[in-house]
C-alpha cells in the first residue's frame, strides 16, 4: 500500500469546482511533485493535504491514518512556504525549536538537534540572528531547517524557490535535492517550474484546471506526454496536426496528432525548405532557431558546435526520427 | 481552516455579543425610546433654543475646523519643506496640546487669561476679559490644531517628493506648486482631520462649559437639562448630536473607502533643498511655541502658590508643594486619584479584552454579520460623551439582565464601563489591522509544527500584534485618565476623579488643588507616553 493516498478529492470556491475528482499516491521516500500553471489547484490540493483547507469530499490517507478530519497539528507534517512564513519575532534558533518544544523534547536535546539541522543546512553561523535580517536564500534555509528538525512523516513544499533569483534557486535546487536524498522524507513539492519538477522528483503529477492529466516518472512525463498539454507544457514539444505532419516532416506519414521535442526536430538545407527562421538565439551550449512553417511557430534546438549553422531568413527542411516522434490525444491547451 | 465553530471562537462571540447588544445597541435604543416619548418632538426641536444651541455648535466646529487646518498645515509644511534648527524640540512643543486632558487645558486657560488669572494679576489689567465666542474658539484651536499637524505631516513623510520636484522643474513658482500639486496629495489627511475635528468639536464640553456664559451649544443644554431633571429633553437632543456626528463619521468611512489611496513611492526628502527658515518666520515659530507652553506653565504656578496670594498680592516667587502633600497625604484629596487611577486600569483591560474578541470575530472573509459588528462596534466613535453618558444612565439607572439585576448608575463600575465603550472603537482598530498584518502563513506554519490553536496564537499572533495592542491600549489609558465629559454626568462623591476634581474644587475657589489636580493628570500623560514609545520603539523589528 502507498505511504500517501489521495483518493477522490473535490473541492469548489465560490461555485468554481477547484479541484475535480483527485486521487494521487506516493509510496515511502517518494518525492511526489505536484505540477501545474497557477490557477491549476495545486496548492489547494497541497493545503487539503496539510489540513489547512478542508475537502468538499475525498479522503486523504497517509502511513494508513485517514487524516481527512484531523487539524494541521496532528497531522505531523512538515510545510516548507513560498514565503517561508518565519516567525519575524524570533530568531533563527527559537524558530527551529518551536516545533521542538511543542514535542516536549528535553533542552539538552533540543539544542543537539537544532545543532545538527543547522549543520545540514549550513546556517551554524547565523544561529542567533534575527530572520529579518537573512537574505531570501537563508530564510528558506531556515525554513527548511524548521519543518524537517521535528522529523515529520510528510514534508510538504509550497514553490519554496519561486521567490529567488535564478542562478539562487538553481543552487537551491541542488540542495534540495542533496538533502532530500540524505533524509529520504516523503514528500509532496507544489511548482509551476517544469524544470525542478523534473530535476527533483520521483514522481510527477501534472495537473490542468482541477485534474490530474498525468502522473508518472518524469522520464515518462517528458518523453511520453499524455496530451498536447502536458507536451507543450513539460517539454515545449512542437506539436503538428496529421495534416501539418504529412508536409513538413520529411519522410513521414502520421495517423494523428504528434509532436516532437524541439531537441529532436532537426532542420538542413537540403529539401523542400518549406519553414522560415524568423530568429536565432544563441544561449551558449544550445543554439536555439524559432521557425515559421506555413504559419506553424517551431522551435529546434540544437548543439551549438563552432556556432550557428542558419541565420535569419534562410529556408530550411524539417526532420524527425521516427522514434522521436510521439503520436498525442488531441486535446485543447489550457 | 475547519469552518465549525471551536468552544473557543464561540466564547469569543458570547462574550462580544453580551457587550455589544448590552452596553451599545441596548443604552441606544433606550435613548431613542425615551426621546421618542417626548411630547412635541418635532416643535420642541424646533424651539427657538434648541435650533440657537444647534447654530452655535455648528459655526463653532466651523470655525475651529478652518482655523485648525490652517495653522496645522502651515507648521506640517514649513517642517516638511524648510529647515529650522532645533525642529524635533519645536515639533514636540506644538503637539504638546494633544497631552492635554480637555477639562485640564480649559482650566489651563482659565488660569492663565480668567478675570483673576495670572495675566490680569501681573500686569494689573482691569478690564480685560477673556470668555464666551472669543475664549472658546481660541481653546478649541489649542486643542485641535495638532491633529492637522499630525496627519498632514504623516503624509507629507509618504508623498513622493519628486512630483513637488517636478513641478519646479516645470517652472511652477512655490505658491503655484503648493495649491496645485502638493494640497490634492493631502486630500485624504485632510479630510480626514477635518472630520475628526468637526466631530469632536461638536462633541466639545469643557470649554463651552466654562466659558461659554450666556450662550448656548448642544453638549452644555444637553448637560443642563439633565441637571434639572429634564431626562427626556435631554436624550432628544442627545439622539440630534448622535445624528449629526455620526452622519459624520459614516461621510469620513465612505469618503476613505471611495478615494483610492496615493501609490507610495520612496521619494528620499530633498533636505539638501529645502531652505532655511527666514527670522520673521522663525520668530513667529519661537512665539507660537512660547502661547503653546504658556498655559501648562500658568497651571504649574497656580499650583505651587500658597492659597490665595495671588488674589491679595499678584505674582510672587513665594513657591510651596504644600497642595502636592495634600493630594499625597491626605485621604479626601487622595481618593480622586485612586479612583482615576483605577477606574483608566479598569477600562483599559475591558477594552483590551473586548478588542481582542471583536477583532478576531472581524478576522477572515466578509460577511454581512461581520459587517454589521463592525458598524455597531464602531458607532461609540461619533458619539458626542455626553450622550454616552445619557445612554448609560437610561440603560443602568434600573436592573437590567446586562447589568446581571445590578444598577450600576450610582457604582464606581459605571465609569469604566463608559471609557471602555467610547474606546473600544480605536483598540478594535488598532488590533484589527495589527492582525492585518500578519501573513497567515505564519500561523499556518505553526499549526503545521503541531501548535494548538491556542499556543499558536499566544506565541505567534499575539507577539505580533504587541505593538498595535500596546499603541492602542496607551490611547486608552490616556484617553480614560483625563475624561471629563462622561464623568461629569455619571460620577458621585465617593467616585469622583481627577478631572472632576479640577472643576470642583475651581468652583470651591480652590484654585492651587485644581491646578495640582491638572498638572497630576498632565505629568502622568506624558510620562506615561514618553516611557511607552521609548520601551515600543525598542521592540521587535517586523518583517
């Protein structure tokens, strides 16, 4: 049986159906990362799950306790926040051991495990500061620190690196996933970025208006999407209607819809040169050509090698291997 | 969170309900009902005294509304824009009034420019007479000038300077830029001190009180009448006040919500700008603040001359703290300042428990019950004291259930009972947007690392909400140590406090007690204020 289960849960605001029919698992030690554009109800979902929201029905089970009707407080949770929702009145070291003194735990031990979490997280140093004065990436240290210190059976992370700055977030990133493996909590990870879901989990769940489109390994999410959105939306597939697919790939009649990573969709000037670049960005290792196909916008990535091979206006060919190309549902984006 | 109602939220409600229904809706009806059962109402409020003491009060709070603005926003611009040395001393001296319990600067007045008062004394004049229009209008300016001052400074320090900027840029002159550029900006502050002012000048006793002689303002008839025995006259013109100041008071909320809020931006204040103060200007601040103090001082002298000499031989240097001793020492002048004392303590911890209900009631989403709590809770703030005060005694004068059978007219309970409803407004407001503040992350953070509902508001909400809560409480507690109003018709012997004490013991001719009386009351203010904001300035750094 899986460590968390997520059956049938609904849930409306105002007469909007919020969340349609859920049901999700994540077996013990799994990082289950819940993702979506906002809007999607993922963070609904993620506060049903700490009790901070209650279900209209559905049940939530984990270590095989129904939680549905219990408060946040006994639940034993840990909840990493977007903003981190440190106590400002405390410092460092009283925020961690909050959760500490609650369990009753002894002084001595209290201060050894703060110590010990401190470590981990590399804030030995700014034990007594106050948390107003850290900078954003300390605070969700900080923040982290304070939910995994009491050991909860469930962490719980609501975008805890959408408020740094990109090259911040990627290191976060790395530590995340580095004491994620040291720890080995279950956890359930809110993020719109497909780029950490992909780099952290185990297990993807992509969600769109209220529903789970997919769930599975995030090599299966990225390389086997289940519809155009979760293509478009996980990988940035180039998605081609039959019709489109008939006359722009060469050597290739399709059945249906397909798509094609824009990593795998290769493009020489040789051939029916029947798509347009309209612009070239250079990102360093990958050189990245948006194109024009009889009205179709197309990205292709490629290596960039000893430089770009195409400018701006040349007439190039498409192609796909037809092990790269993936036949998708037809369903509407959005 | 659970939408059931816990044991604790219900308590909550229980305890709001029982105050609110019984010390506002309940003592409100009953004043409706007895002004209703007045016979003639309508050709008694058309009476010709009535329609004269409304006039008055109505030119009265005019006046004092235009001439508070003007001296508050010609001070609140000169030390926004200009630089003048030693302006933290100077800007201290001119809010130096807000410090002042009314009844204590009206008698600060009296002392200073009465027929017998320290300037007649001195300089032997003979006919110089100091009272009715002249001497009440001046008083009201004294008392609610810094108000202006206060809220046009307050945004002054958050207007973008660089509009003011732009406008020299643009070849704007200095007069031109103040009417068009810099007064729109202070439309809200403006108005909003207006409101207050006209509201609390309407609601004004002390000075028309003492000096008013012959002519009449609502406050005094309605006190008048009450006085001699006419309840029913008196709750008539009691409910045309309510209407009046709480027309006010929804005007002032409508007005606020209806005017979005300026974006703030941080303009750095361009001292390096701003230009000195030229010496006449500078003399006009030096003496303004001079009048300003001049009462305060006229109150400390009465207060330490041996009784009467000033009647037999003018000023003299002869300085005793014999009165001082007296209050200290001696029982009958003792218990006024035990009573005032008491009764502020009283009234502050009802009031800090009633706004701690009423504001974690308002907490969350909207609703039409919430809404209504809130207009009800914050209707005490447009009504005149007097009027409480005539509420009160309708309401308490028999047993009711509110008062669990008591009769609590005549009871010392009566008094804080009365500071707690006129100032349970400002604490629900002042806790309400300290909970405002809080991310409710924080909370739920709490909740998360297993906290009770109760241990996450005592160690997360209730540390955070400190500050407003200690803010607020101050105001109370200076608020309630000075009231006059309300006292003045609920108090008996054996309940009477300070600022009767001021009054009574003038009308014994006792002037050296009742200025001690008014320099007690004015020492403790300010040492109370000056200690708090030193230990709330020193308090936690919020995120």
């Amino acid at each position: 049986m899986a460590y968390i289960e997520i059956h049938n849960i609904c849930k409306k605001f105002a007469g909007r159906q919020v969340l349609d029919n859920i049901s999700v698992t994540a077996d013990k030690g799994e990082f289950l990362s819940l993702l979506g554009l906002s809007g999607c109800g993922k963070t609904t979902l993620l506060r049903i799950i700490a009790g901070l929201e209650t279900a209209d029905s559905g049940k939530i089970i984990i270590d095989g306790r129904d939680l549905t009707q219990l408060p946040p407080q006994q639940r034993n949770i840990g909840i990493v926040f977007q903003n981190y929702a440190l106590f400002p009145h405390m410092n460092v070291y009283d925020n961690i051991a909050f959760g500490l003194k609650i369990l009753k735990i002894p002084a001595a031990q209290v201060t050894a495990r703060i110590d010990a979490v401190l470590q981990k997280v590399r804030l030995a140093h700014k034990s007594k500061q106050s948390v107003s004065l850290l900078s954003g990436g300390e605070q969700q240290r900080v923040a982290l620190a304070r939910a995994i210190v009491t050991e909860p059976g469930v962490m719980l992370f609501d975008e805890p690196l959408s408020n740094l700055d990109h090259s911040l977030r990627l290191q976060a990133r790395n530590e995340l996933k580095r004491l994620q493996n040291d720890i080995g909590v279950t956890s359930v990870y809110v993020t719109h970025d497909q780029s950490e879901a992909l780099a952290l989990s185990d297990k993807i769940a992509v969600m769109n208006a209220g529903k789970i489109v997919q769930a599975g390994t995030p090599a299966d999410i990225y390389y086997h999407p289940a519809d155009a959105f979760v293509a478009d939306f996980v990988g940035h597939y180039n998605t081609f209607t039959k019709e489109q697919a008939a006359t722009l790939l060469q050597h290739y009649s399709p059945s249906g819809p397909v798509a094609v990573l824009p990593e795998n969709l290769h493009i020489s000037n040789t051939g029916s040169n029947n798509a347009v670049i309209i612009n070239v960005l250079f990102t360093g290792a990958m050189i990245e050509y948006i194109l024009n196909a009889q009205g179709l916008v197309l990205k292709a990535l490629t290596p960039s090698g000893s430089g770009p091979a195409y400018k701006r206006e040349d007439k190039v060919t498409l192609s796909a291997d037809t092990r790269h190309i993936i036949t998708i549902k037809d369903t509407a984006h959005g | 969170m659970a939408s059931k109602l816990s044991p604790g939220k219900m308590l909550l409600i229980a305890v709001t309900l029982f105050f609110v229904v019984g010390y506002i809706v309940y003592p409100l009806a009953q004043l409706a009902i007895v002004s209703a059962a007045e016979k003639g109402v309508v050709s008694q409020l058309l009476s010709r005294t009535v329609l004269q003491a409304c006039f008055n009060s109505v030119i009265l709070s005019a006046i004092t509304v235009s001439g508070s603005a003007v001296i508050g926003l010609w001070f609140a611009y000169t030390f926004h824009f200009r630089r003048i040395r030693f302006k933290e001393f100077f800007s201290a001296v001119i809010l130096l009034p807000v410090a002042i319990p009314p009844m204590v600067g009206v008698m600060a007045f009296l002392f200073l420019l009465g027929d017998n008062g320290l300037l007649a004394k001195t300089l032997g004049l003979q006919h110089f007479s100091f009272k009715g229009w002249t001497a009440v209008t001046i008083i009201h300016l004294y008392s609610f000038y810094p108000l202006f001052f206060l809220f046009v400074g307050n945004a002054f320090k958050s207007m973008d300077s660089s509009t003011v900027e732009a406008a020299y840029a643009m070849g704007a002159g200095k007069v031109r830029t103040f009417f068009t550029v810099i007064l729109p900006q202070l439309r809200i502050p403006l108005i909003g001190a207006a409101l207050l002012t006209f509201m609390a000048s309407m609601a004004s006793f002390s000075a028309p009180f003492i000096f008013a002689g012959s002519d009449r303002f609502l406050t005094t008839e309605i006190y008048y009448s009450k006085i001699n025995g006419d309840m029913s006259f008196s709750a008539m013109l009691s409910m045309m006040l309510t209407a009046i100041s709480v027309i006010c008071l929804f005007v002032m909320r409508w007005y606020r919500d209806k005017v979005p809020a300026p974006g703030k931006t941080k303009g750095a204040i361009r001292i390096a700008s701003a230009t000195k103060v030229n010496a006449v200007e500078y003399i006009f601040i030096c003496a303004f603040c001079s009048i300003v103090v001049l009462p305060v001082i006229s109150l400390v002298i009465i207060s330490i001359l041996p009784d009467g000499a000033l009647m037999q031989s003018g000023l003299t240097f002869d300085f005793t703290l014999a009165n001082y001793r007296k209050i200290f020492s001696e029982n009958e002048f003792f218990q006024p300042f035990l009573n005032t004392v008491s009764a502020s303590v009283v009234a502050v911890a009802f009031t800090i428990l009633l706004s701690l209900c009423v504001a974690h009631i308002l907490r969350g989403r909207q609703s039409a019950a919430k809404s209504a709590l809130e207009t009800i809770v914050s209707l005490p703030y447009g009504i005149p004291g007097t009027v409480i005060a005539i509420c009160l005694i309708l309401a308490f004068n028999s047993p009711s259930v509110f008062s669990f059978y008591q009769v609590l007219i005549g009871t010392f309970w009566i008094l804080p009972i009365a500071y707690t409803v006129r100032n349970l407004p400002i604490l629900t407001q002042s806790v309400k947007s300290g909970l405002h503040a809080i991310d409710p992350s924080v909370e739920e953070a709490a909740a998360s690392l297993g906290a009770s509902r109760f241990r996450t508001w005592y160690s997360v909400t209730l540390p955070l909400i400190y500050t407003s809560l200690a803010e607020g409480s101050l105001l109370v507690f200076i608020n309630s140590f000075g009231e006059f109003v309300a006292t003045v018709l609920l108090y008996i012997y054996a309940t009477k406090t300070m600022s009767i004490e001021v009054y009574s013991q003038m009308r014994m001719y006792n002037n050296g007690m009742a200025a001690t009386y008014g320099v007690l009351l004015f020492i403790i203010v300010i040492t109370i204020v000056y200690i708090s904001r030193r230990i709330l300035s020193r308090s936690h750094p919020q995120m």
